[in-house]
C-alpha cells in the first residue's frame, strides 16, 4: 500500500511538472506569434503541410461519415414520416458535432503525429541547440509558426469535412434513397441556425486546433532526443489529443447547449 501511494505520488508530481512545463511553452509560442506575421511564406508553407496534405483524409472520411448519416437518419425519420427532415439531421450532426470533432482527431492522428515527429528528429539530431548557438531562437522560428498555422487549419479542415459530408448524405438520400433533392436542401437551410449550429462549431474547431497543435509541438519539444522517445511522444501525442479533444467536446458541448 506505501508503495502504491509513493508511487501515485510521483506520477502526479511528474504530470503537474509536466503541466507547468507546457504552460510555459505555450507562453512562449504564442509570444513568438507576432515574429511570424512580418514572414507569409513561412506559415502558408506551414499550412501546406499540415493543412493542405490533411485535405484528402478530411475529403474521403467526412464523405463516407455523411454517407452513412444519411443512409442511418433516413431509417430512423422513416418510422415518423419525417424523411424529408433528412438535410436537417444531417446538416446539424456534421456542423454542430461530428465536423470538429472527427476532423480534429483526423487532425491529431496525421498532422500532429508528423509534428511531434518532426520537432522530435529535430531535437535528437540537435537541429534546435544549433539553433541556440547560433542565437536563433527555436520556438519563434520553428514552433510559433507551426502552431499558427495548426491553429488557422484546423476550422478550414472542420468546415471541408461538414460540407463534404452533408454533399455525402445528400448523394445517399436522393440518389439512392429518393429524398427530395429540393426538400433536403431547403430544410437544411430553413433549420440550421447560423448562431447554434455554425458559429458553435466553428468555435469548437478552433478550441481542438488550439490543442492539438499545442499537444503535437510541446510532446516533440519535450521528448526524449532518441527514435525510442521520439516514438513514445508521438503516441502520447495522439492519445492525449484524443482524450483532450473529446473532453473538451463534453465541456464545450455542455456550455452552448445545456441550457436550452
């Protein structure tokens, strides 16, 4: 039992460690934001890399979600004749829910898994202590930027993938099931509120990429300079994004609705 409570005791000293050390990173990215902005090129190259090369995962996977949104919510209206209330059910589940939170755990898995790996290598072949000494400093030069550009992809990604999907599940429910086409749009459009369902899951993505960036560069910034701990920050990355992602969901989801 002493053993068990020392042992407890250190894992939660090392997580509040842990904690405070991110804290202080991201302090610092953010601060190095402003030396980013005078530079265009290097943060659209930045968002090229992970934002643009996301964009086929974030295509296929929110088409294929819509898909069966559609063909699932059309048997479920079904047996309350409410078929042609499909666009609405739809549109709603992909903008309000599935949207942020599918495309930010896609997000986590492709491009932040490739930043924790990049900044990771860069840290064990001492890339970022060359830097030092050569009185650069990594974190405006290397990290702010990717942290910006994670922070301004992740809502693009988040829209790609609820209008995809809501295309998705209009291809199964007029093509192949024989909804209105008119009725599908029209619906949508008269019931999706742009407060509700559009601006809260607009903030909900940008909540996730805040995260998810942050998570991906300070577990690369802080593992260990060996392929072995390059490969346990870049696991850590995705679970810990995946946890935090959908907490936040819960909390966030709590926040804008629970009240209504």
């Amino acid at each position: 039992m002493t053993e068990f409570l020392q042992q407890l005791g250190k894992n939660t000293r090392t997580s509040f460690t842990k904690l405070g050390r991110g804290t202080f990173f991201l302090v610092q990215t953010i601060s190095g934001i402003p030396s980013v902005l005078p530079r265009p090129r290097l943060l659209l190259n930045q968002m090229y890399s992970v934002g643009v090369l996301s964009f086929l995962i974030i295509t296929i996977s929110g088409l294929f979600v819509g898909m069966v949104l559609g063909l699932q919510g059309y048997y479920t209206l079904s047996d309350f004749g409410a078929e042609e209330s499909l666009g609405v059910m739809v549109a709603a589940s992909l903008v309000r829910e599935l949207g942020p939170v599918v495309s930010a755990l896609l997000f986590a898995g492709r491009a932040g898994s490739a930043l924790t790996a990049e900044i990771g290598l860069m840290k064990a072949t001492e890339q970022l202590s060359g830097m030092e000494m050569m009185a650069v400093d990594p974190i405006k030069r290397i990290i702010s930027p990717r942290f910006l550009a994670g922070f301004l992809s992740m809502p693009l990604l988040a829209a790609l993938f609820s209008a995809v999907g809501i295309i998705g599940g209009q291809l199964v429910g007029s093509g192949l099931l024989g909804v209105d086409e008119g009725a599908y749009w029209s619906q949508m459009q008269a019931k999706l509120d742009f407060h509700d369902d559009i601006i809260n899951g607009v903030i909900k993505s940008i909540v996730f990429g805040f995260v998810a960036s942050w998570i991906a560069l300070f577990e690369g910034y802080d593992a260990i300079p060996t392929s072995e701990g390059v490969s346990r920050a870049t696991t850590r990355t995705v679970v810990n994004s995946a946890f935090s992602i959908l907490g936040l969901d819960f909390i966030l989801t709590t926040l804008m609705f629970g009240d209504k």
